[in-house]
C-alpha cells in the first residue's frame, strides 16, 4: 500500500502484536500548501510481515501487495500459451517479461534494505 507521512519512516516497525511494518522505496518529496508555504513529507511502500520479519517474507508481502496469485497465475499462463504457440499475442510476453523484472527489483531493494539492517 502507498502511505505519505510528515516524518521519514523506519524501515522497519515493531508493531508489538507479532507484526512488523516494513516501509520501503521511501520518495522525499516538497508540496505546496494552500498558504504557498512548502512541506516535506514522504511516500512509500508499506506492508506488513507476520512474525519474524525474513527477506523471503519481505518479498512475498511486497509482491502480494502488488499483484494477487491469480493475477500473477494469469501472466504465466498467458506467457505460456504464446511460448507454446496456442496464443499469438507478444503482450503476453512482454507483460510477463516485465513482472520478472519486477520481482527482481524487488528482491534487490529487500536485500538492501536488510543489509543495511543487518538482517
């Protein structure tokens, strides 16, 4: 889910019932008031893990927030069907091929993240 808040967020909160929030792709931005006056605030990406906050847990929370299985089911099997030449659709590919980029990025910003944890 897409949050904003006033102050930078922790990457990762305790939220004291067995569950962490984990805030990443953190974006600064500076709006502009109804006065003129201008504010800082932050947008970012926030889901919650269950239990004992892991990478793989991270990945799969970011993702899951992304895309549900049935969506990620159908760019399979869409990108299956044009490989096997039942579909003629290239989008199907390319779609697929772009949501495997996706999942990579992905991996890598919760990699970093954690690194800088020390997770």
């Amino acid at each position: 889910m897409r949050s904003i808040s006033d102050t930078r967020p922790e990457t990762l909160l305790n939220l004291n019932n067995g569950s962490f929030q984990y805030n990443t792709n953190v974006e600064e931005k500076q709006v502009e008031l109804e006065n003129g006056k201008k504010k800082t605030i932050f947008e970012y990406e926030s889901v919650v893990i269950f239990g004992e906050p892991t990478r793989s847990k991270a990945i799969k929370a970011v993702i899951r927030d992304r895309r549900d299985e049935t969506e990620e089911f159908n760019l399979i099997n869409r990108y299956n069907a044009f490989t096997l030449e039942i579909s003629d659709n290239v989008e199907d590919k390319i779609a697929y091929e772009d949501y495997l980029r996706e999942v990579a990025a992905v991996k890598a910003t919760v990699n970093a993240d954690f690194e800088a944890l020390g997770l």
